[in-house]
C-alpha cells in the first residue's frame, strides 16, 4: 500500500488522530501538507517527523470552518506542493453538555468545525481532483454518529452528517476516478479521552469487545488502507473501527 508520489493534505493534523495519519501516509511515501488551527509549536513538531521520515513537507495554519481559508489554503497547496492526491478531513472539536442545557454557540461551534469543515475542504480540493479524474477523500467521523451519546446530540449530528455527506459525494465522484470514504473511530486514547475520570475509561473498557481504547494508529492505519491502490472499488463507505464496540 505505497503511496509514492502522492500528495496527502490532513486537517488538524498537529496533535492526536490528525498527526498519526500525517505521519503513516508519509511513512508510505507521501508528502504532507498540515493544516492546523492555533498550536503552531505541535504543527512544526509534525512537520519535522514528517520529514524526518524523508518526505516533503509544509504546514498552513487556517480555520476549516471558514470557506474562503480552505479554498486558499487548498491553492496555496496546490502551488507549492504542484496536487492534491489525497484529502483526510480529520479536525474537530466537542462542546459536549446535556441538550436542554446546550448553549447555541456550542452547537454552532461543533457543526461548524466538524461538519461545514468537510464541505468546505471537499469542495475546494474536488475540483482539482475532477481535472486530475483521480482523487481519494477520507473523513474522520464517529462511532457516536452511529449509536448516538449523550451529552453529544451536537457531536452525534455533525458525525452522522459525515456519513451521509460522503455518499452522496461519492456517486457525484466517481466517474471522475475520485474515492470518497469515511472512518467512524470508536473511543481512541487521545486528549479528548484522556480527561475523561478513570472509572468512565474503565467502564468504556468494558463495552468494548477488544477489552481497550484504540489507538491513533489503528486508525492511520485504517485511513492508508483507504487511500491506496488496494481499495480503488471501495466508495461511500464509512469503515468502523472500534473494537466491536459498535457493529453496524
């Protein structure tokens, strides 16, 4: 599953999930644009493993929420790196809080950074990806896009939006060579997991099948696989990974 030659861009690829599938795709071979929201420190630190794994680089601070930055950012990406090949729609945030006490601005914040962010990089990067007629787009969704959670009705609905928006851009696609998966992760061992009271780890321990939280690789790696030569018929399919902790 090399990816030789490819160009991969990973939003909120700084920290966590984003930065393990920076670092696998440009293990197989690509070369990595990162986009990041506020930590440059983190964005650089990616940067320089990524390179360090003698592959290209460059870093581009913009907010995924905003159309205008993602359709630049994106022509900034094409101009330095030459493509696009890859799109990994990774960033998001929670503002978790039980719905009759949620403010609107926590729902506003989380659908804007979880869910308007995949149309506006999808949209700008897809019309590169037309021209080439060749493309793969992952989004990172959830397992709580599926089962729901609560606390989570504005995390659950930007995720399950995922799922529906990338069938629907994928029968749009495909004719043009251009794939367009999802991944819905279960509980990963991330900075989002790892505030979380050791009695909730424990009890989520013992929902899962597999006995443990998953790790930011075993997600990469799901997202490499989905990217390469070896899932060219697989589209607008969203791929669990989670233990069994959810079996769809």
């Amino acid at each position: 599953m090399q990816l030789d030659g490819k160009v991969a861009l990973v939003t909120g690829a700084s920290r966590g999930i984003g930065r393990s599938i920076a670092l696998m795709l440009a293990a197989r071979g690509a070369d990595i644009v990162i986009n990041y929201a506020g930590n440059t420190e983190a964005a650089e630190k990616t940067k320089a493993e990524v390179e360090a794994l003698g592959r290209k680089a460059m870093v581009i601070k913009a907010d995924v929420g905003d159309t205008a930055a993602c359709e630049a950012m994106m022509a900034e990406a094409v101009k330095e790196m030459g493509k696009i090949d890859i799109l990994v729609n990774n960033a998001g945030i929670t503002r978790d809080g039980l719905l009759m006490r949620m403010k609107e601005a926590d729902w506003d914040a989380v659908l804007t950074t979880n869910l308007k962010s995949v149309y506006n990089c999808t949209k700008a990067v897809i019309k590169y990806m037309m021209k080439a007629r060749s493309g793969r787009i992952v989004s990172i969704s959830s397992v709580v896009g599926a089962m729901g959670n609560a606390g989570q009705s504005n995390y659950a609905a930007a995720k399950a939006g995922i799922m529906g928006f990338t069938k629907a851009v994928a029968k749009e696609a495909a004719s043009r060579g251009i794939t367009v998966n999802a991944i819905a992760p279960g509980f990963i061992e991330t900075d989002m997991t790892a505030v979380l009271p050791e009695k909730v780890v424990d009890n989520l321990k013992a929902a899962i099948p597999m006995g443990r939280l998953g790790a930011p690789e075993d997600i990469a790696k799901a997202v490499a696989f989905l990217v390469s030569e070896d899932a060219a018929y697989i589209t607008g399919q969203t791929l669990h990974v989670n233990g069994g902790m959810f079996m769809y």
